[in-house]
C-alpha cells in the first residue's frame, strides 16, 4: 500500500540556486515551514520568501566560518526519529525536537574547486562539505518518513509528485530519492579521496594521452602488487597491467606454465609450456610484431633464461610471482623497463570481490564481476562428432582467453606436445565474422597452421557464416555459448563440416 507522507517542514541548504525559487514557491504554495543556512537563506530572503534561519532550530549559532551549523541533534533528530515508533516520539517531544519532511542539500562545489587551475590546497579544503553528507545520509535512512533532494534536475518530477498527492510524498519517490541521495554522496566522497590520494603522491605525469590530468588510487593496490625497477607507471600502464593480471588470474590455480603479452589491454599472445620460456615462445609468435612495448605476465617465477630473451627487446612492464635473483638483476639493466611482482593470494581475493565499477559520463555503473567458466567436465559437444580430451583443454584455454577480448571476440589456438596456445586473435569488431576472418589473416600472417585448430566465440553466432568461417580455415572444434534462434542452422553447419560444436549456454562480453 502506498504510504504518503505530508510535508510540513524542509530545510534547504545548496550551493546551486537553480531552480531553488520555483521549488521554494511550490512549498510555500502548501504550507511548509521553510529553514535554511547562509547564502540560501540570503537567496530566498531577497527573492520575497518567508525563511527561518537553522539557528532557530538548534538554539545555537553558525560556528568557525561555517564548518559547524547543521550538525546538531535538532537537525538530526528532526531527520531521524522514526515517526511510527513511541519512544521515538517521545524522546524528540521531551527534547523539543522538530520533524523535518524534506531535506534540500546539494554539496559544496568540491569538484569544481578542484577543477579551477588557480584553487589553492586551502581552497579545495574549505570546499569540503561535512553537513550536508551527514544530512543525506541522515534523511536517506529514514527515507519512510524523509525526502530528499540532492538536485535541480530532481526538482520537477518532485514537485509533480507533490502536486497529485496535495502537499504530501509517495514511498515510492522517497524510496528512488534515497538511493540517489547516497550515490550523490559517494560520488562526493570518491572525488575527495582521489583529490587527496592525488594531493599526496599519487598523482600521474598524465592520463591516456599528455594533456589528460590523472591519478591512481585503491586500497588493495599496494598490496596487488609491488614495483622492483623502473620509472613510475603510467595511467596507460596500470590499465594494461590491470588487464594483464585479469588474464593470469585464470591460470593461477594450473599446474601448467602459462605466459601472456598484452598490449592495450588486449592479448595479443597466451601460451602454456613446460618451461616460462617455452611458454613465453609459443605466445611470442601468435603475433610476433605486437610484443613489442607491450606487457608480459606469467604465472610462474621468471627465470634467468627467461630474462636473456626477454632483453632481446623492449616491453613496458613484465609482471611476475617471483624473480630468479640473477634474472631480476639481467632485467634491470634497461631502465626504463618496469618490473613488477604481484601476489597470487592478493590478486584471488581482487578477483573474488562481487563488484566491480566503471565511470560513464554522468554517473558509473556497477555489476557482478564475470568470474564464472567451465571445467571440462562440465563441457560436451553437441554435435555427432565429439571432442577430444585435448580438444576440451584447447577449448577451455581458448574460452578462457575470448572472455578477456574486446567484443566481437574470436580466438584461434591449438594444442601441439600437449600444450595449448593461441594462433589468432580477432576482437574489437562490429561483426563476429569480421573479428573472425580477422583471426584468421593473422595466423596465417605469423605462419601458424590452421588446421585442426580450435575456436572459441565470446557470444553465439548469430548466423553459419561465423563458423562456416572457421571450418574454411580449418577449424575442427568450436566453443560459443549458444542461445541464437538460429542455433539449429549452426549446428546443422557443424555436422556437415564435421566440427565438433561445444555450447556453454553462457556469454562473456567485454566492452
């Protein structure tokens, strides 16, 4: 059941006016008891409005310049108390407590300060607001009784909702209200963190190209990973050795070597081995041009014979658990070479958190971390022709690979002496069958041999022409998660072809 609240009492406190006077005139329109702080008292003053000052609720005055005003049990209390529960009416009546049903607060202009090229530390520091995030968050807990606006786009949609409910809320809007009132406010509190994480040190020469301002900040970073040698990284380089560590993450738990070369962000070679430097070998002619200025990783510890052929060339960063001592000291002769290690355990428990965040302009957006894949167990062909043990463990290793390609993605590898490696890549695409005539040009521009090669697709094919595709190239096996209304023509393609056709029932889309 919908359960409205009347409003009869608001404070408003914001640093932007917008809209402010057509709101306030809309409150004063039903009744509601206006109080507000400093310059918006000021504002609505001057513009003919009826406004107490928040002294008059607290019985106490503004304070140091302004730091101290609403943080006071007579705000707090007016936004808190429950007003179904009786001790709670009973304590805010003893105490002379008012209600308040509607709170008005957008912050400081924290990022703006920060943003003016002349703003001093001192400056950016006053405009750090401490009352209004104690509002918000007081008044988005108690959402059942409490609106909040943090906001001029808000404005409207509120004041409609007040209309058609004649002065009063809806739960549903206090509900949305709230939400967005703590995504304002950690927002706020993210940009200050960066500020200060950049303030102290954590600034970078430069974001992805030179003219881009940047920093670097988290709490697990420096536990993530530890740099031995080189100049400090980049905004570039901690995107690549973020995607790099991604990768291996898949391989941490094998028995078997495993090497990767990335670069923007990409792979562009993954190989298992017996030795770090077979595996390094096999994923160096995947692609034996984009190594170059890239980044290396590995899921074991680099060894000196790793190290003689890794000085062969330049790489930006190499990633490892572990460096043999003589290896370590090889490497370092090239300064401005970046040498890293990185804890397994602290890279599992990175991996395991159920979220993860990216900005958009205007806001972020937030999802569960794809960190579900298959055993090979778990995989079986759907086609008369079965896959191989061999063939599985190709196709996992190659599925494992797919899933951190630019979407379209399409993977090409193949298992020669028992190890698996990749021989084309294609991703990035606006068509899957681009991505994969791609994969296929590159392997046969690096010489690799396509027949009996494995592929995997990050989503299904939408039609045959995908997989007719590979099978043209050579292709025996395919791994893609199926799902199309056309499932039944690509399987029909599969038997005529005689491929072995694996679907996981599951995508894995990387944007």
């Amino acid at each position: 059941m919908e359960h409205l609240v009347k409003i009869k009492t608001a404070v408003l406190s914001v640093s932007d006016k917008s809209g402010l006077k057509e709101l306030a005139q809309v409150l004063t329109d039903h009744h509601v008891e206006l109080y507000s702080t400093g310059g918006t008292e000021k504002f609505l003053s001057e513009n003919g409005f009826l406004v107490k000052n928040i002294s008059e609720l607290t019985n106490f005055p503004e304070m140091m310049d302004g730091r101290v005003k609403t943080l006071h049990p007579s705000v707090h209390g007016g936004l808190l108390y429950r007003r179904d529960d009786p001790v709670h009416i009973v304590q805010a009546t003893e105490h002379k407590i008012k209600a308040i049903d509607l709170l008005v607060v957008n912050l400081y202009p924290f990022e703006a300060t920060v943003a003016k090229k002349d703003s001093t530390h001192e400056e950016i520091v006053e405009n750090i607001d401490i009352g209004g995030p104690a509002m918000l968050r007081s008044a988005g807990k108690n959402y059942e009784s409490v609106s909040l606006l943090t906001s001029p786009s808000q404005y409207p949609q509120f004041i409609q909702n007040l209309s058609e409910h004649q002065g009063s809320t809806d739960s549903v809007m206090r509900l949305r209200l709230a939400a967005e009132g703590f995504e304002h406010v950690a927002n706020y509190d993210r940009s200050i963190s960066n500020y200060f994480l950049g303030y102290t040190g954590a600034r970078l020469r430069y974001g992805e190209n030179p003219h881009q301002n940047a920093l670097v900040s988290g709490s697990m970073l420096r536990d993530l990973y530890h740099q031995l040698w080189g100049k400090e990284l980049s905004f570039n380089n901690y995107l690549d050795a973020s995607a790099s560590l991604e990768i291996i993450s898949e391989f941490l738990e094998s028995p078997t070597t495993v090497v990767g070369i990335i670069k923007h962000t990409n792979p562009c070679g993954i190989a298992e081995g017996a030795t770090v430097l077979d595996a390094f070998e096999r994923a160096f002619k995947t692609d034996t041009e984009s190594p170059f200025g890239g980044i290396i990783v590995m899921n074991k510890t680099l060894t000196l014979e790793l190290a003689v052929r890794l000085n062969e060339f330049f790489s930006e960063v190499i990633l490892a658990p572990k460096y043999e001592s003589e290896a370590l000291e090889l490497l370092k002769k090239k300064k401005d070479r970046r040498l890293l290690t990185y804890s397994p355990e602290k890279l599992q428990t990175a991996m395991s958190l159920e979220k993860q965040s990216r900005s958009i302009l205007g806001g972020s957006l937030t999802q569960d971390r794809d960190n579900t894949l298959f055993a090979t167990d778990d995989l079986s062909s759907v086609t008369k022709r079965e896959a191989s043990k061999s063939e599985l463990n190709g196709l996992l290793f190659a599925w494992k690979i797919c899933k951190h390609v630019k979407s379209n993605a399409i993977v090409y590898a193949r298992v020669d002496n028992g190890y698996a490696h990749t021989i084309g890549i294609g991703g990035g695409q606006t068509s899957r069958v681009a991505s994969s005539r791609i994969a296929v040009a590159n392997a046969k521009r690096f010489g690799h041999q396509l027949e009996q090669s494995l592929v995997a697709s990050d989503a299904f094919f939408p039609f045959a022409d995908g997989l007719l595709e590979a099978a043209d190239a050579g292709a025996v096996a395919i791994i893609q998660p199926g799902g199309s209304i056309r499932d039944p023509e690509v399987i029909a393609a599969a038997e005529e072809r005689g491929i072995s056709l694996v679907m996981t029932g599951m995508r894995h889309f990387k944007h």
